[in-house]
C-alpha cells in the first residue's frame, strides 16, 4: 500500500512561500509500485531567474557574516540531519527505492559533509609568501565566487546535495539547487533543515522544473550566476560546459563511470565478496561508482562467480522501505528496460547468466540481481555505465592485460583493486586512469577526500579542502613593505 507523502517542502525559492498562485506540478512516483507520492511545483523559467535574484540579494549579507559564523550554522546542520535521520531515510526509500539501510547510510554520509565543511569554513586562510627574487610579497586571498547553480541527480538526492551545498555555504556563496524530478522531496527537506539551523532566506534556494534543459539554461545565462556545480551523465555535461562557455562560468563536473574491479590472483575471495557486494550493490548498482566491470584473474574466475551467485540469489527483494529488503527497485521502468536489453545483448554475444536475468513477476521497476560470466571485452555491457544490479565477469591472465583493458574508456572516476600484496595494489592504482582508485575496500567516498574523476568523468573535485576551493577565487595581491 502507498502512502501519499504530503508536500509541505513546496516552494523555497526564497527561503519563504511564494504568493499563492496556480501553477503547473511535477508527480513524484514510487518506484516500488508505479503510484505518486506526492507532487513538487513546475518551475518555469521566470521562477527559476526569482531564485537567482534570491540569491544575489543574499550574497553580500551571507559573505560578510564571519567563517566562524557560517560554521555554527553548518555545525548546526549537520546535528539536524542527524537528529532526523529516520524521517530522511524513509522520505529517500520512498522516491528512490533504495532500501532503508542504505538510505540511513546515505543520511550519514550527506550530513558529514555539513560537519567536514563547517571545520573547514575557517580553514581559507589564504597564504603570504615573497617573491622569489626577495623584492616583493605575494599576498594570496580566498574569496566567494558568487551565486552558484547546482544540479543534482536521483542517485543519491540527500549525498548529492550536502556535497554541494555545505563546501559552497561554507565559502560564503548563495546556491540554487536543481534536484532530479524523479527525487525532489529529499532536497526540499534538506533546504528546510538548512532554513531551521539559520541559514538566511535567499542562502538555500531549490527550484524542480520538468524543462531541466531549458531553466538551467537560462539561469547559466544570468550575468550574477558565476558558477555551476554538476553531477550526471557525461553526455548532459557536454551540453552543459558548452553552455557554461558563453559567460565563462567556473564549473565542476562529475560525470559518469565505468568502474573496473580487478580481482588479482593472490586475493583472499571472501574479502573480494564482501567488497564486490558493496562497490557493485550500493543503491542497487545505481551508482556512479558502481563496480561496472569485474575482471578477476582466471585461476579465480569460478570461485568468485560461483560465490558471488549465492550472494546475489538470496538477496531479499521489495520496496525499500521494507526493512526485510535487500535489493530494491530500479527508479523507473526506462532504467528496467536498459539494463534488460544490456542482459539480452550480452547473452546474444556469448555471456552467460549465473542467477538472475529478469524482470520479478511483481509490479513496480525490479530488476532480479544477475551475474554474467564468459562476457566477451567488447560487449555493450562492458563498454556503457550499467546502473543497475548486473555484475559482469571478465576472465584475464597477467597484470597488463588487465591494466590496459581496464583503461580502454573515454570515462575514469574510480577504480577497485583487490590483492594480497599491497605493494603490488598500489602500483596498480598507480597505472589506473582514474581519479579515485580504492585497493582492497569497496566503498572509496569520503566527505575528507576529494571525490571526481578524469577523462571524461569529470573536472574538479568534490569533498576534502578541495571542495569549497570550488566556490572561491583566489586573488593575488602584489606588494612591497
């Protein structure tokens, strides 16, 4: 049965309720069954540019109050989410369809990212140094950049959010937040936190519009928006960064992944589990961060599979706000029907199915948790962001082999290594191209790291001192005393 969420996150586009007028909303489903939950306002552009002149009015007073100022606000956040993390976890179950234990896992994540942030608000010192000639000094200050637009995607809405949001309140910048349509409840939530700690009206702004292109467009174009921080796929950050270029807005991109985890020949295949379990199934593989490619060296291959299918077979299915749940659904019936046919072609070309392979025979967007061995390199399955519960298995032979495989992608966020011999791990993470590489775990986040990919997974970084870098301009000042 469903329960209807009422929507009380309604409207922040300035910190407090619009004048009531009729507008068009957007439905929010329940991905366990297909009925809404509840509905969020249809932003138009015009609501979307009231946001921004939100946030420029909030500016001046939000930079001018002190780093230890914004850090208790912050500091007070995060207590907040804390205190609320029941409430929270079961609003992202619930949109999302990640099971309860996963989204109260999400919760604690998100919210360190208010208390790393609010340690780090007073942490943008700046730096004094003199020329290399001793003539002269260099004096180096961080300042806000301004109003920044952030877009976030279904994954993981309360994550996606904090990551965003706290390093750029920490810098002294006022936000506009586009959440994804599918899960908007959890980031109308969030600014609600934000307003009951003390973040000011015009700080928090978060605007959900079913014309994404459209409104972000428009407010990239607004001479006062000088940065945009952005997650999703690669190809809408091409679009993206394209638009940026007009005004020559600072950006930070992270995009897709295409994960490899390479399991060597002296790895102990019970860790290899447990870690594959978490870098594959966080969010039911719906992350860019998922394990997307398991290559594990021959002389393990039947081991790993035979393991892995257990685990994946007895894992319990159903709505994620089911506490017995350990898998539950896809966000919708599109991402089903990508991954059904990433399966069926896969097969086509040789792959076999282990477990899985098919939609339940329940309603709402299930995916049954699939293991593919004999996947030949090539193949789609391989080669695409799968996002989804599918763990395709790839045999190699030595070392270089699977390096180089591992590198054939345009895309390199992160990488999982597993290996007995840690000297042999890391200079294999050295040899990865990509931004993040975790040997012998298989959770790599951490709000005290900086998170981003190279290729084309990204620019920047999020998390760690690096990400409130992203909200300032260092500005040199010359001088002589």
């Amino acid at each position: 049965m469903t329960t209807t969420i009422p929507s009380p996150y309604s409207d922040l586009i300035i910190g407090t309720a619009p004048p009531n007028r009729r507008r068009d909303t957007i439905d929010v489903f329940d991905p366990s069954c297909g009925k809404p939950l509840s509905s969020v306002p249809d932003a138009t552009v015009d609501d979307a540019l009231a946001a921004v002149d939100a946030a420029a009015l909030a500016f001046e007073s939000w930079r001018a109050r002190s780093p230890r100022e914004r850090a208790e606000v912050l500091q007070r956040c995060w207590e907040l989410m804390n205190e609320r993390k029941d409430e929270i976890a079961t609003l992202i179950s619930s949109e999302n369809g990640k099971t309860l234990s996963d989204a109260l896992g999400e919760v604690a994540y998100a919210a360190e990212f208010f208390r790393w942030y609010a340690e780090e608000a007073v942490r943008a010192t700046g730096q004094l140094g003199s020329s290399p000639n001793g003539a002269n000094q260099i004096l180096v200050s961080y300042e806000p950049i301004g109003v920044a637009v952030l877009v976030t995607p279904w994954n993981f809405p309360a994550a996606m959010a904090t990551r965003k949001i706290a390093p750029a309140l920490a810098a002294g910048c006022p936000v506009v937040l586009k959440p994804a349509s599918e899960t908007p409840l959890t980031s109308y939530l969030i600014a609600r936190i934000c307003a009951e700690a003390g973040v000011p009206d015009g700080v928090v702004n978060v605007v959900t519009t079913s014309r994404s292109g459209e409104v972000v467009r428009a407010m990239l174009h607004d001479p006062r928006v000088r940065a945009l921080s952005f997650t999703g796929s690669t190809e809408v950050g091409r679009a993206l960064l394209h638009e940026a270029a007009d005004t020559v807005l600072k950006t930070s991109m992270e995009l897709g992944g295409n994960a490899p985890f390479i399991v060597l020949d002296d790895a102990v295949p019970d860790e290899v589990i447990d870690g594959l379990m978490i870098a594959k199934m966080r969010n039911g593989g719906q992350a860019c961060t998922a394990a997307n490619r398991i290559y594990v060296h021959r002389s393990l291959v039947e081991k790993i599979s035979r393991l892995l299918a257990d685990r994946f077979s007895a894992l319990t299915i159903g709505p994620g706000t089911d506490p017995a749940t350990e898998c539950g659904p896809l966000i919708n019936d599109r991402a089903v029907d990508k991954i059904d046919s990433l399966v069926e072609s896969a097969v086509a070309a040789g792959a076999r199915i282990l477990t899985g392979g098919e939609r339940p025979p329940r309603e709402g967007s299930f995916y049954a948790p699939t293991v593919l061995v004999d996947v030949p390199p090539k193949a789609d399955i391989v080669r695409e962001e799968i996002f989804g519960p599918i763990a395709s298995i790839i045999a190699f032979d030595s070392d270089d082999e699977v390096i180089r495989a591992a590198n054939d992608t345009h895309l390199g966020l992160a990488a999982y290594v597993y290996t007995a011999d840690l000297r042999r791990g890391l200079r294999m993470a050295g040899e990865l191209e990509a931004g993040m590489v975790a040997v012998n775990r298989g959770l790599l986040s951490d709000p005290a790291a900086p998170f981003g990919g190279v290729k084309e997974s990204g620019l920047g970084r999020e998390g760690g001192t690096e990400g409130m870098l992203e909200f300032m301009e260092s500005k040199y000042i010359a001088t002589s005393w």
